[in-house]
C-alpha cells in the first residue's frame, strides 16, 4: 500500500512540475512588421491590436511589432506571409494588389473625395469579395485601414496645372495605379523603397513623391520637399493581413480574439488618420512648405485613361463594380 501511494504521489509531483512547461507550450507569439514611422497611426494602431489581443487571451498571445521596414519592404513582407515566414503585416494597397489583382480597384484615380466614402464600400459586400480573392492567395484579410489621400511634393516648382507635372521625375511606390496616373499626368516614375526614399529626394535621385499628409511629415520629407500640392488623387488602404499559415494554427477562440483585437485597431487607426489632415497641413505650411491647390478638373480629365485601362483589363469586372460603386456614393 506505501509502494502504490509513493508511486501516485511521485506520478502527481511529475504532473505537477509539467504544467508550467505546458502552458508554456501553448503560448503564441506573433510577429507583425510594417513600413511606416513610430509616429504613424499605423504603428499606433498596430500596438493597439498588440495590447487588446494579449489582454483578451490572458497574455497567452503575444504580438512583437516591427515598424520602418525593419523586416523588409511592403512586398517582401507580403511574400512572407504567402510562405508563413512572417504572421501579419499592416501593408500596403499596392504591394498587395502584386498577389491580389483586385485590391487595384480602389486605386483608381480621383474616385474617392474622402476615406470614408472608400471604406463605406470596403466594409461591405466590395470588401467581403476583397477578402475572399486574398485567402484564394493564403492571405486573412482581418480589416482596411487609411493609408490617406495621396498628395504630390517636389523640389522644382509649385504644381497647379498639369503642364507642371511634365519631365518631373516622381518617386512611386511599387504600384501599377500610380505608375500609370504619373505617366498619365505626363511626369517620370520611379520606383524607390519607402526606407530609402528620403536620401533618394535629398540627393536629387527623384524631384518629388506623393504620399499622404501622414507620410509626408512622419518621415520628414519637408526637410527636402518645400512645394506640397493637394492632388488627392488616389485613396489607398492600408490592408492589415494575416498569413492564412499563422491563421491555421490558432483555435477557434483565438481566432475570434484576433478579429476582435483586430476591430478595435481598425476603429482607432482610421479614427487617428481622419484627425490628422488639418493638423497635418497647417503644420507643414508653418515649417516653410508651399502649398498649392491644382485644377482638378484637369487632372481628373488626364488620368481617365487609367481608369478605361483598368475596366478593360483582367480584373475589369471588379473594377466596374467597384468604380459604379463609387460614383453612386
């Protein structure tokens, strides 16, 4: 009887000092990278879901946020959530639109007078589409934040018709859309990383950039752009994915805290984007940039090519919908 007790008790003693090991095995740490400044509401809003989620597990999710590029740029970072070899990324609409053709949809030029006008079809049956085309591809689609409407700086001149634009040579980010309404506007573009684009505009590699307010003063490229002009002539999204790899691996329960954490740094980066404009604006015309405002009726009329180019092409159905969609707001 004292052998069976002491073999029970030694069974339980070994149970016992498993359990930490255990828990520990069940503990999650997720790595999300993304390419903007630690003052971006995106990072903001990436830090958010950090906290809401660890809270919302008991600290059994852990999320490690790797801003400025630190885990490469917008398009190496989606090929690694294709592979699993990194967890979620807050991205880019055109570094996506590489993987997920459809997301170019919302790029086209002078279609929406304000994020919001954008995100009422994005959290609707437009976005719902969006979301299934991105798992086809191993990508979660767990919300669309505001990257901005897109603005126009240089170094050469101020910009307020479109013969301005002509012989500019424009840094672009590594998307279709904007390559084409650059072209269109009869300026030069360039591809050049996000990272390396404020030493490419110092040394005169590029003239100029367009970006949102939010970039623009976050990386402090007033330093070495002093003409602004007020284009907005492109929303983009800020796709927060996560690789369908990760996404597996999570239990039901987990799963729904992701969304749920997920809801709440959407609610707040758009909420932290849609204050920061005015701000934003006046702030840049106190540390000396110039700000012009262009014909839009101009530009409007010398970028619809881009717009006909994208209806008729291999994604011209979703581009209709979504251009339809747009205009009836």
């Amino acid at each position: 009887m004292q052998r069976q007790t002491f073999t029970r008790t030694l069974a339980a003693m070994a149970v016992s000092a498993l359990l930490p090991l255990a828990a520990q095995a069940q503990a999650t740490k997720i790595t999300l990278g993304h390419g903007a400044a630690p003052e971006n509401p995106r990072h903001v809003a990436s830090m958010k879901f950090a906290e809401v989620l660890k809270a919302k597990t008991g600290g059994r999710i852990e999320v490690q946020v790797a801003p400025s590029a630190q885990l490469g740029d917008d398009a190496a970072m989606v090929t690694a959530l294709r592979t699993g070899a990194l967890d979620m990324s807050a991205n880019s609409q055109g570094a996506v639109s590489a993987a997920v053709p459809e997301y170019a949809a919302f790029g086209m030029p002078f279609m929406f007078s304000s994020a919001a006008d954008a995100f009422k079809l994005l959290d609707g049956p437009l976005g719902k589409e969006l979301a299934d085309r991105s798992a086809e591809k191993g990508l979660v689609l767990l919300g669309t934040w505001d990257n901005g409407i897109r603005q126009m700086t240089n170094s050469k001149r101020p910009i307020t018709k479109v013969e301005d634009m002509k012989g500019l040579k424009m840094r672009v980010p590594p998307d279709a859309t904007l390559v084409d309404i650059t072209k269109a506007l009869g300026a030069e573009a360039q591809q050049i990383r996000f990272a390396e684009l404020y030493v490419a505009l110092q040394q005169g590699v590029v003239d100029g950039q367009e970006n949102p307010l939010v970039n623009i003063h976050a990386s402090k490229l007033y330093e070495v752009q002093k003409h602004l002009a007020i284009t907005n002539h492109q929303f983009q999204m800020t796709p927060l994915l996560m690789s369908k790899r990760s996404w597996d691996k999570l239990s039901d329960a987990d799963k729904k805290a992701v969304q749920e954490a997920a809801a709440e740094a959407t609610a707040l980066q758009r909420k932290l984007s849609q204050e920061a404009d005015e701000k934003l604006l006046a702030d840049l015309k106190a540390k000396g940039v110039q700000v012009s405002t262009p014909d839009k009726a101009a530009f409007e009329k010398a970028t619809a090519e881009v717009t006909d180019k994208w209806a008729s092409g291999p994604i011209g159905p979703y581009v209709k919908k979504v251009v339809a969609a747009a205009r009836a707001k």
